[in-house]
C-alpha cells in the first residue's frame, strides 16, 4: 500500500465553484502533512501545512483526521489561476522521510 | 539568493552511460531529497539523506545512487542499471517539516 494515496481526478470545474482533493496516509507515525501546488513543468511549491485543527488562508482551508488518517484541502469561489496539479504529502517525524501522492490535476474553465 | 539549484536543467544521456544530476542548496538545511516525476505520475523518492554522510534509500533507489559529503550538496548518479530513466527528476531540502524544491532536471535518454 502506498504512503500517501491521493484523489486521482482529473477535475474540471467552472469558475467559482468549490472544489475538494482528499488524501490518505497509511503511516500513522507520520507527523507533518502538506499540499503542494505544481504548475505544468515546474517545481511544486508549498501551498499550505495541514495541521489536526485546520487552517485556512483566504481560498483555501486544510484539514487533517489523524483518526482516520485523512487530509483534504478545499478551494472556494476558484479562479483560472488556480488551474495546476495539487499534491498532498507527508512525513517527518524520526526518520524524516517524506512521501506524496500522485496529484490531482485541476481545471477551472471560464 | 537562497535555495536550491539544480544542474542542468535539460540532460540527454546515451543509453548504458552513467549520468549525474547536481542539487545544491544555500539554506542551510539538514535534509534533503531526490525524487523521479514521469507525467501524469507524482513524486516518487529515490533517496533522502537527513544529515552529511549519511543517507537512506528511498521507494525506488534501484539503478540509483547518491553522496552527501557537504551539508550543501546532494548529487545523484543514474547509472546504467536504470531501465527507463528518462523523467523529470526534482531535488528538494528541509530544516523543519517543510520542503522546497529545485527547479528541477530533465533527463532524456537517446
């Protein structure tokens, strides 16, 4: 079984919409958890940490489940920008490995 | 500027050379990471190395192999051993529970 097993998607959606990506995680000594964004051909670069309490920055709210082991981000009122592949990851703790899903690909059409 | 530098940022090997992929960083991080992206896929970890000599093997080290003689750098060799090597290949560092990445290799085999 995978580490981190991800929503496969693809998802297209029309501009404003609310969208969510779901992942889980099969290591529970995992400590820390994350999304990434990647555009086409880039690096993926760090969108949020998910914390056990959630948290949000403007668009976007993370949420971590230890219990069932399960992280989600959600995007509200989504714009054409936010079109890219969305990754979840995980790890850290003692061994620092850290391992991530395989992304979703987002499309926001106009 | 801090980060991470990854050379070069296209590379054609020829079939049953070795090759290697420089990955430097300025951030003073601990750990850093080498992962292998084939398109449409997500990250996968070949290997991790969380302080100077001293590395670990990753989910698919096979046909790999890495050193980390300085804090700064973290190069890695694609040896003939590799059956499909060409990929887009990502080099990525962390002090805390976050990492960053490089921008990022491509590698092509010819």
């Amino acid at each position: 079984r995978k580490e981190v097993e991800q929503d496969p998607g693809p998802f297209n959606v029309p501009e404003g919409a609310t969208v969510a990506f779901n992942c889980t995680y099969s290591n529970s000594a995992s400590q820390s958890f994350f999304w990434y964004r990647q555009d086409c051909r880039k690096e993926p670069k760090l969108l949020m940490s998910v914390y056990s309490s959630g948290n949000e920055d403007g668009r976007f709210t993370a949420q971590l489940n230890r219990a069932s082991q399960y992280i989600s981000l959600l995007i509200r009122d989504s714009k054409l920008s936010d079109s890219a592949t969305y990754l979840c990851g995980g790890g850290g703790g003692s061994n620092y490995k850290l391992t991530f899903g395989k992304g979703t690909l987002l499309t926001v059409n106009p | 500027d801090g980060g991470i530098t990854q050379s070069p940022k296209y590379l054609f090997r020829k079939e049953g050379q070795n090759v290697t992929l420089s990955c430097e960083q300025n951030l003073n991080h601990d750990a850093m990471y080498w992962y292998r992206q084939d398109p449409g896929q997500g990250l996968r970890l070949i290997y991790y190395s969380q302080i100077v000599n001293d590395f670990q093997k990753g989910d698919i080290a096979e046909g790999y192999s890495v050193s980390r003689e300085k804090k700064e750098s973290f190069p890695l060799t694609v040896t003939s051993a590799q059956k499909n090597p060409t990929a887009f290949y990502l080099c990525a560092s962390s002090y805390g529970p976050e990492a960053f990445f490089g921008q990022g290799t491509r590698l092509t085999v010819v």
